[in-house]
C-alpha cells in the first residue's frame, strides 16, 4: 500500500512538473485568468496579469489600478460590460531579450446597448521566466513607439496582427 501511495505522489508530481515546463499551456492558463478578471471587474487581478514594464510606465500599481477602475466605470456608465473573451490562436513564442514574447489573438465579446460587439484583438505575452508565467499587454493600441518604450528588446520576427473593426449585432 504504501509504494502504491509513494508512486501515486511522485506520479502527481511529474505531470505538475511536466505542466509547468508547458509554456504555451501555462500562457493559455494565464491568459484564461486574465480574461476571467476583466469579466468580473477584479482590478487586483487584472493588474496582476498585466506586464510589469506597462504598470511601471503608467506611473506604478496604484496609477493603473485607478486607471482600469475608471475604464471599467466608463464602460458601465454607457451600458456596456466585457462577457469574454476567447483564444482564436497563439503564435510561437521569440525570445526577446531576456523575455519570451508571444501574440494571442482573441475575439473579444462586449455587452453594449441594443446588442454586442465582437472585437477581434490581440494580446502580446510576455514571459519573463521561460514560459512559467506570462503577463500581457493590449495590443491593438499600440504604436512603435509605445512598442520601443516598452520592450527595448522587441524581436521583429514577432508579427503584430491588424485588427478589424468590431461588428455589433443587435439583441444579441
């Protein structure tokens, strides 16, 4: 009995470990999280899936968590609330740097007055550990130069996607 619970531990270890060394698992887990914390308005989680390098160059944890809690009080105030948003498809991550950078593109669903918005988008991931942990940056806003500022290392081999314009569908 006691070999039998020693091999059903060391065997619960190994896929642990093995689900850890999975990066684009742990990004697609990451990014579910993220997601899951605009749904809910948690700015506490969605600042802490959001990259480090953005939370600085907006001026610091309490800058950004007062910045989302007025998006996300705007939206409400026009009637409008994100209901998801799901992975259309995940690029191979580049080394940039000493991060991993990765584009997820998404379809982003929003509740808004008469009906919903589909967005296409997409997220840069961004791993600082070798794909352990991934944080992310909004993409479709972003300028070179918003792009130079905030990763220095930025791999061009990284493509960044156009998006197209939302489509609303009424009653929906």
């Amino acid at each position: 009995m006691k070999r039998v619970l020693v091999f059903a531990v060391v065997l619960f270890a190994v896929a642990w470990v093995h689900a850890d060394d999975d990066p684009l698992a742990n990004l697609r887990t990451a990014f579910d999280r993220a997601q899951q914390a605009v749904v809910a308005g948690d700015t506490a989680a969605i600042l802490a899936g959001t990259y480090p390098g953005l939370i600085k160059q907006v001026g610091g944890p309490d800058a950004m968590r007062d910045m989302l809690s007025k998006n996300l009080a705007g939206l409400e105030e026009r009637g409008m609330a994100v209901l998801g948003t799901e992975i259309v498809s995940v690029s191979d991550p580049v080394q940039a740097g000493s991060e991993i950078h990765a584009v997820v593109r998404a379809t982003r669903t929003v509740k808004a007055p008469g009906g919903r918005q589909i967005q296409d988008t997409f997220m840069i991931a961004v791993s600082a550990d070798q794909g352990k942990n991934w944080t992310f940056v909004d993409g479709p806003q972003l300028t070179p130069q918003h792009i130079d500022q905030l990763f220095p290392d930025f791999n061009d081999a990284l493509v960044l996607p156009r998006v197209k314009a939302p489509v609303f569908e009424r009653g929906s």
